[in-house]
C-alpha cells in the first residue's frame, strides 16, 4: 500500500497527463459518434454570448449582401403573389389559419459558422426558449444549410452539410429517385450525392432537392446542381458531385423548419420494431 | 509574483479571444489557419508547477474546443505539447535550461526558432491526425501540418518580437 501511494506521488504529474490525455481522447471520439457529443459544444451560454456579441459588430460589414439576399427573396414571394391573384387561381381563397398547419418557420441569425474542418458546425441564436427541438432543419432562402443537433437555453448548434457525419434524404427533382447527400471533407462548395440508382436519367445541370421521406425537411427544399457524375465501385449507384445553391462561407440569417406531424410519422415508422 | 500570474491570466484570454474570433475565420487558400493560441504554452514561465501547467493547458485547449465544436483534439494536443515541454526545452536550448535561468527573450534567435518549430510541429500533427482521423486521408493530415505550421511560427515569431517589453 505505501508504495502503490510512493508511486502515486513520485508519478503524479505523469498520471495528471495521462487523465487528461484520456479525457480529451473520450471527447474527440464522442464527437465523432453522431448523437453522443453532448458535453463540449457551442451552443452554452459562454461561447454563445461571445460569438452573439462579436457578431454584432462584425454582421454590419455584411449587411449590404443580406438587404441584397432579403430582396431577392422578397422579390421572388412577391411575383408568386401577385400572379397567385390575377392569374388561374384568383378564385381560390386562402384561409391563413391553415398556413401554419404542417410545417412551422422560425427566423434566427447565424453567429459562427465554420467550413474549413472536417466536421463543420454553425451556431444560432435561438434555442429552447424559442422552442427549438434537437433534430430540426435549418434553410436558407437559396437551400438547405444543416440540422440542429444541439441546444441550449438561448442557443443551439446546427449541424451543417459540411460535415462528414451528416446524412440527408435527396432527390433528383424531375424524377423521384433518391439518394443520401454526404460530404467528403473538400470542398465547401460541393457535396456528394450517393447511392442513387443508376437508372436515374442524370444530366449535368440538373437540380437536386430535398426528398420527402425524412420527417425533418419537407419535400423539395432545393440543394444545388450537378456538377459532375460517376458510377461508384459496385457499377449499380451513381456518385453524384452537387454544386450548392447557399454559398456556405456566407451565411446571414436562416429559417428553422419543424415538421408539426413529425411525432405522428415517426411512431407510424417505429410500429414494426 | 503577482505580476506574472495577472499576466498569464490576460494573455489566456486575449490568445482565446484573437483564436476563435479572428484567426479561425482566415481559411487562407481554403484551410490553413494559425493556432496562436499555443503561445501561452510556449511562453509560460519555465519555474513553475507542472501539475498546475498542464491542467492550464487542458484547459486552454477545451476552451477552444468549446469555441470550435471540435470534441477534445486541441485539448489533447496541448495537454501533449504541455507534458512534452521540458525534453523539448533541454533539446534546444541545451544547458542554460538545466540552470532554470532563460529568458525567451534573451536567447539565441536559432534556439529560440527550433524550439518554437518543434512545439508547433508536434501540437499540429496531433490536431490535425485527431482532426480528419482517417488514415488513407495521412497526405492530407502532413499538408495542412506543414502549412499551418509555417504560418503559425510566423505568427508566433512576430508576436514575441511585437510584443517583448525589452527594447534592445
């Protein structure tokens, strides 16, 4: 016993080492299961606040590209509008009180977004006081951005296409087959769009979207353009490399989706386990 | 005493804030980026506790995790250059260490550079191996290395001599 203590206290700067070499180990490995990194993240008041504060000041350098984006948007609900009413359907009557049915928007401000690691994540400045939920997808105007994967008070953290954990249900939009959109650590303009079946009529140009079987995104929230396609290993899916829409080192204010029916689906999909 | 302690306290945050507000958005040529931060690794008075100095660097690096979502690899990183701090100490600066009498900014400008040089290169190579984690990606881990670490050494070296109170 005295000398398991001898060598404890002759050893103890090496063991302290050791307990945090190991430590730090256990969180990286966290972080790179899906669901599990839930200690260290920058969805926490302190880095939060800091990252808010910070771009307070810095977000007006921006504000000339984001009056730019807003109208653009404007411009394009505008249009859609105003022909809604004067054309073929100016007889349809929309009752505002259905709009909110399926699917509810939220507004936030991105206050750190990074797109040079492997696993790239944003945070926002909403969290559960505004009811966001882990597991919600985050939108931009042009296309989709990620899924929150964290939250706290005041904040959450999204977890952005850029980032080799991530899995999104995608579609070809003229046609309805699908793949999984991934990323391979890149570039952060150009995602992978995988297993789509090689019957797929695929031309360079066309657009691919969000697919309507997970219950996080709605169907056809657009994603980008194919740049360019091989057949994988196997000669049976096509590997598809996907120009994006959003500009993803520039990214202002977002929308929250969350899919009011997605605890109906979800139990429906979980009755045959 | 009190000084150097009030010194150490302001330069652990100042080097946090600069890293995660400024110089992880630089992404020159797409990925490289300087990790400043080290520098209150580097610096840290050579009389010390050791025990107190590696639990700092824990903490130093989890604190950047925190800011970067990164899990824990800069935290394994510095507690690693932390520990490994003295060898690098005697390697480069030879006997002058064994009498615990050096000033940084005293020394000899070559030691000074290969003892910068291998702390930043052993602190990047962990980051960045933990970072992509995926062994058929290794050209990829000793490219960003190489070059994040030349910019990081700039950094450092510009810092030191910016910032050293003695003028010569």
């Amino acid at each position: 016993m005295q000398q398991i203590i001898n060598f404890i206290i002759r050893n103890k700067t090496f063991l302290l080492f050791l307990l945090l070499f190991f430590v730090s180990l256990f969180f990286t490995f966290q972080s790179h299961s899906y669901h599990k990194s839930k200690f260290i993240n920058s969805a926490n008041f302190l880095t939060g606040g800091v990252y808010e504060s910070f771009n307070n000041i810095s977000g007006y350098f921006g504000l000339k590209k984001e009056n730019k984006i807003l109208l653009e948007e404007n411009n394009r609900l505008k249009s859609i509008l105003i022909n809604a009413k004067t054309g073929e359907f100016k007889d349809v009557y929309i009752d505002s009180s259905i709009l909110n049915k399926n699917y509810k928007y939220t507004a936030a401000q991105v206050s750190k977004n990074s797109y040079s690691l492997t696993n790239n994540y944003l945070t926002i400045n909403k969290g559960e006081k505004d009811s966001i939920k882990e597991e919600l997808g985050v939108i931009t105007s042009k296309g989709i951005i990620g899924i929150i994967d964290k939250t706290s008070k005041n904040y959450s953290r999204v977890r952005s296409i850029l980032n080799s954990n991530i899995g999104i249900n995608a579609q070809l939009k003229k046609t309805n087959h699908f793949g999984i959109l991934s990323w391979n650590g890149k570039s952060p303009y150009i995602v992978q769009l995988t297993d789509l079946p090689k019957q797929a009529p695929v031309v360079v140009g066309d657009t691919i979207t969000t697919g309507g079987f997970s219950t996080i995104f709605p169907k056809g929230i657009p994603i980008g353009t194919v740049a360019s396609f091989k057949t994988d290993e196997t000669e049976n899916y096509f590997e598809i490399d996907v120009a994006l829409f959003n500009d993803m080192t520039n990214v202002g204010h977002v929308y929250i989706i969350e899919n009011l029916d997605a605890t109906q689906i979800s139990n429906l999909n979980n009755l045959d386990e | 005493m009190n000084n150097t302690i009030s010194t150490n306290i302001v330069r652990f945050i100042l080097l946090v804030l600069v890293q995660v507000l400024v110089l992880n958005h630089i992404n020159f040529l797409g990925y490289i980026n300087p990790y400043l931060y080290i520098l209150f690794i580097i610096l840290f008075p050579i009389k010390n506790n050791r025990m107190l100095f590696i639990f700092l660097a824990f903490l130093l690096g989890l604190t950047i995790d925190l800011f970067t979502d990164s899990g824990g690899i800069h935290a394994t990183a510095s507690v690693t250059i932390a520990y490994i701090r003295p060898i690098v100490l005697k390697f480069s600066f030879g006997a002058v260490y064994e009498h615990q009498t050096i000033k940084f900014s005293n020394t000899d400008i070559g030691q000074r550079l290969t003892y910068f040089l291998i702390m930043i290169l052993i602190h990047h190579l962990l980051l960045f191996s933990l970072e992509i984690f995926n062994s058929s990606k290794i050209i990829l881990i000793l490219k960003k290395t190489l070059f994040s670490s030349i910019f990081t050494l700039i950094l450092c070296l510009l810092t030191t001599i910016l910032f050293s109170r003695k003028t010569k």
